[in-house]
C-alpha cells in the first residue's frame, strides 16, 4: 500500500515517471515539455517527432493527478482526433492501477475519478457545446480555421486550463502562424527532424529528393514557406503596408 502511494505521488509530481510507467522513454525535448508548467503551449515540430505521442501522455496525466479533469482533444477531422484518444487510451490501459473506466467508446473515456476525455471533429458547431475544459489539446493546429479556435478558447474562460496547439507548419498563414511570430504569452517549442533520433539521415536524405526542398523543409525542419501558388511573398505584401500616408496636396 504504502509502495502504491509513493509511486502515485511520484507520477503525479513528475509526469516523466508516468511516462516511463507506460513505457515510453521521452526524448530530451519530450520530457522539457513534460517538466513545463506553462498554460498556452504552441508545439511547432517535423512529422514523425512524437509530437502527439507525448501531448497524448500529457492528457493522460492531467486526467489521473488533476481529477475531475476535462481534456478536450480536436483536429480538423475525427479521424485525426481519434488518434491523440487512441495513444491516450493505450497509455491508461498500461496502468494497472489507474482508476476504471466508467463510460469508454472510440471517442470518449470518463474515468471512475470523475475525469473525461473527449475527442471531437474540428467543426465549430461540433465544439461549443463544451466548457469547463482543464487541458484543450489541438492537433494540426496550423490547418485550423480561426473561426474554431475562437470557438475554442472559451472553454478554458472558467478554468485557467492549458491550451496546447501543436502541427507541422502549413505555409504563413493562419492563427497559428501568428501566433507563433507575434503571439504574447506563449511557451514554444520547436523539434526538427535531427533532434529526433529515431529518424536517420538517410531517410531524410531520401525525402529530400522526393519532396523538393520547400515541402521537405516544411515537413522536416519546421519553415514556414509561402504557398506556391502566391503571386506575391509574404515579406512583400507586409513591406507594402505603412504606418503614416502623408496626403497629397490639391491642385489649385
């Protein structure tokens, strides 16, 4: 008994040690984030880094030591959504000791602590029906319309909870792109390709010359490139706005 709570105690002060409960090793990065008590995170990552792995711990976490929790997880599809769920899922079903499920389907598990963890589309409409959220978790965030994160944010008005947003780059453009340029109040992490050792040079040698450089960089190494089609780059379009115009004087 007296070993249970020491190890309960330890998870919950350290969510490192819940990780390595559930068997995952984190990166030095992924146990930075795990360590970090900041409410607002962007997550700005190359594909394939865990980056949804290890926000999928962080759910888990905040659903066992933060009952009765509310962790609200969103993408711009179910689909996508429902992968975050899963990873969260099959970390809890690695604790034998963790509390039992109450209600538990494809997209929802409410947890006889009291705590929920849902999976939602990203469609406004879908969201608004939800508050009280304690940890919101966004995926693909850069590919969210602004008009859902604005549905979005309210849910946290009441809690103080955390908002984390973490994607791949999706060209300059979008709320996440902003916010993650000019934003004030946020945590941001940013992991390339390198910075993850389970990724070989020689893969990404190979997706260099597959993709191009601009969708590899994209992918890989977190730029945010303009889109293709653009007639005129970003840098541009800002330069051409000023702050002060000066009138033009009338003919006589």
């Amino acid at each position: 008994m007296l070993l249970d709570l020491v190890r309960q105690f330890r998870r919950a002060v350290d969510p490192i040690t819940l990780a390595r409960d559930c068997g995952l090793e984190p990166d030095h990065w992924q146990a930075e984030f795990l360590s970090s008590s900041s409410r607002r995170v962007l997550m700005c990552c190359s594909r394939q880094a865990g980056k949804s792995t290890i926000t999928a711990l962080a759910a888990l976490h905040e659903a066992l030591y933060a009952a009765p929790a509310m962790v609200i997880l969103i993408s711009p599809s179910q689909t996508q959504s429902v992968e975050i769920f899963k990873k969260t899922h099959d970390f809890w079903s690695k604790l034998p000791d963790a509390p039992s499920a109450t209600q538990e389907n494809l997209t929802r598990l409410e947890l006889a602590n009291g705590s929920r963890i849902i999976s939602l589309p990203g469609g406004e409409k879908t969201v608004r029906g939800y508050s009280g959220a304690t940890l919101v978790i966004m995926d693909e965030a850069a590919r969210v319309e602004d008009a859902l994160v604005a549905a979005v944010r309210p849910m946290l008005a009441t809690t103080n909870g955390r908002f984390i947003a973490l994607t791949t780059p999706a060209g300059k453009r979008g709320w996440f792109y902003e916010e993650w340029m000019r934003g004030e109040g946020w945590e941001r992490v940013s992991v390339t390709a390198k910075e993850c050792p389970r990724i070989s040079p020689e893969f990404l040698a190979a997706e260099k010359a597959a993709l191009g450089p601009m969708i590899f960089e994209q992918e890989y190494f977190c730029v945010f490139h303009d889109s293709e089609i653009s007639a005129f780059g970003t840098e541009m379009i800002e330069a051409a706005f000023v702050d002060h115009v000066e009138l033009l004087a009338h003919a006589a």
